[in-house]
C-alpha cells in the first residue's frame, strides 16, 4: 500500500533503509540506556572504537575523545584497530594454506548475512575468521577479566546484530553507533572543546586504521591491493559485492574477495553524519594512518 517495512526474515541489518528512506522513517535501536546500565553495574566497562571515528571527529577532536570516553565512565579506552590487525594476520594464513579455492573476507558482518540468506552457495568461501570487534572485544576481557564488559562504537547498524549472534554471545555487552554516542555527549553535557588531549588505553599495529577503507585489511595484512590484480578484489556497495561474488565461481579458482556492504567503506556508515564528502573521510582516515 505504497509503505515500505522491514521483513526480519530478509533483513541483514545493513541499515541502508535508515539512510535512503526520504522520509527518514526508518531507525535503528538505541542502546544508551543498556550502555548506561552497564557503567553503573560496578563491573570494569571497556570500549572498543572503531578507526572510522577518524571519519567523524576533526583533529583536534580525536585528540579529546580518549578524555570524553572516560568522562562518560569507560575505564578502559581502546581502538578496536588493535584487534584489526591479528584478524588480518589470521585471514592472510588462512587464505594461503588454501590456494585452490576463493575466499571472501568477513570483517564485514552485512556481507556475511548477505552470503548467508541471499548467496548461501557462496557460504564455504566465506573465511572462518572473526570480526575486529569480536576479535578485540575478547582480548579486553582476557586483559580485564572475564567479568568485565565491552561496549563497541562505530559506524555500523550491523554490529548490533553480530553481537547478538549465538557463537558472539557474551563477547561484546553493547553496540553503540557513533550517531548515539553523539547522543549520549550531548545528554552528559560533554563538550569536546573543554576536554584535554589524551591518548588511547592501546595503540594498533601496523596498518590496522586502514580497516574502515576498501582494501583496508588486506593492506593490513600486506597482500597486494593492486587495482589491477585479477586475484584479489577489493569492493564495496550491494552491487558490487554481489557481482564479485558471481566473477569466483568458476571452479578451482582462487581469488581473493575483501567486500564492505557500505559504498566507499565504513566511512560511508549508515550511522555516521559528517559534514565533509566521502573521499575528504578517506583521505582522513589515510593521513591518520600514516
């Protein structure tokens, strides 16, 4: 009747319905409150912040954001970068063992879903390798304690659902977008501007800030992203990872596939409002990496 509805059986919770519905009748679940309760359990709270809050925040302000975090009540501050890196490290050894099949990386939790109800032939490509948020979020709490808890910032409406997932269940106690985290500030009266500078709780490795990029983790893990290689493809947007997924299929072909469901990445996160253009984020983003 000339009204469209989310289908829970369809739906991969890519959040595209939040940013293309011109009526912007489309949301997503706010979870302050949840993240809220956490801080106030008494438990030790972590938060594990994606690398494209660098896609958010100008300079000065990602100077201040370790200090707006702990002023909310987080004891622990850390990139979930740092877990970025070790998932790159184990998809390049999974990837390499197994040269006489394709493989398609799965840091991205929208193509999984995508894989699993709309290419389940594709299913066995997919790589058994967590995600940087899972990945992270497990090494805070080794570090912290198994009774500690994690909250995860970023981008991605998907998060939220791959933390609920049976095999993530108690890994990650919260998702937050960056737009709620906007949110939360203005509620706490947090002003970035009034903040000092300080730095975050863990520093990653190597190139693992590049993760909210196309190509991003496997730079990470130091295989080729040339544009040009006809073994590996490095694509974003519904359309083209779905075509990438149909270009290896033909049998005892090994080519590598690293998809991101968001046009132009992470940076281009159904819960991420910048003001500056897709490609001045990810010149952002490649400035902070360096």
């Amino acid at each position: 009747d000339g009204q469209a509805y989310v289908e829970p059986d369809r739906c991969i919770t890519c959040g595209t319905c939040v940013r293309e519905c011109p009526q912007g009748a489309k949301t997503f679940r706010n979870d302050i409150e949840k993240a809220i309760s956490l801080l106030n359990s008494g438990a030790k709270v972590a938060v594990s912040i994606a690398p494209s809050f660098v896609a958010v925040y100008s300079e000065w302000e990602r100077h201040r954001l370790a200090s707006a975090l702990r002023k909310l009540g987080f004891t622990y501050v850390a990139e979930t970068a740092v877990g970025a890196y070790y998932v790159s490290c184990d998809t390049a050894k999974y990837v390499s063992t197994r040269t006489d099949q394709s493989h398609v990386c799965t840091s991205c939790p929208a193509v999984v879903s995508f894989v699993e109800k709309y290419r389940p032939d594709k299913a066995d490509m997919l790589v058994p390798v967590v995600s940087p948020m899972i990945a992270h979020a497990r090494m805070i709490k080794e570090k912290l304690g198994p009774d500690s808890k994690v909250i995860f910032i970023g981008p991605c409406v998907a998060k939220k659902g791959e933390a609920e997932r049976p095999e993530n269940c108690g890994t990650v106690d919260c998702v937050l977008t960056f737009s709620e985290l906007a949110e939360w500030m203005d509620r706490e009266n947090i002003s970035l501007s009034a903040l000092e500078e300080s730095s975050f709780d863990e520093q990653p490795e190597g190139l693992a800030r590049l993760y909210p990029l196309a190509g991003g983790c496997l730079k990470t893990a130091s295989i080729s992203t040339d544009a040009l290689d006809s073994q590996i493809l490095t694509v974003s947007g519904h359309d083209e990872v779905d075509q990438a997924l149909e270009a290896a299929s033909k049998p005892g072909e090994s080519i590598i596939i690293e998809p991101l469901f968001c046009q132009q990445g992470c940076i281009n996160g159904p819960a991420i409002k910048a003001e500056s253009n897709v490609y001045a984020r990810r010149g952002d983003v490649l400035g902070y990496t360096k």
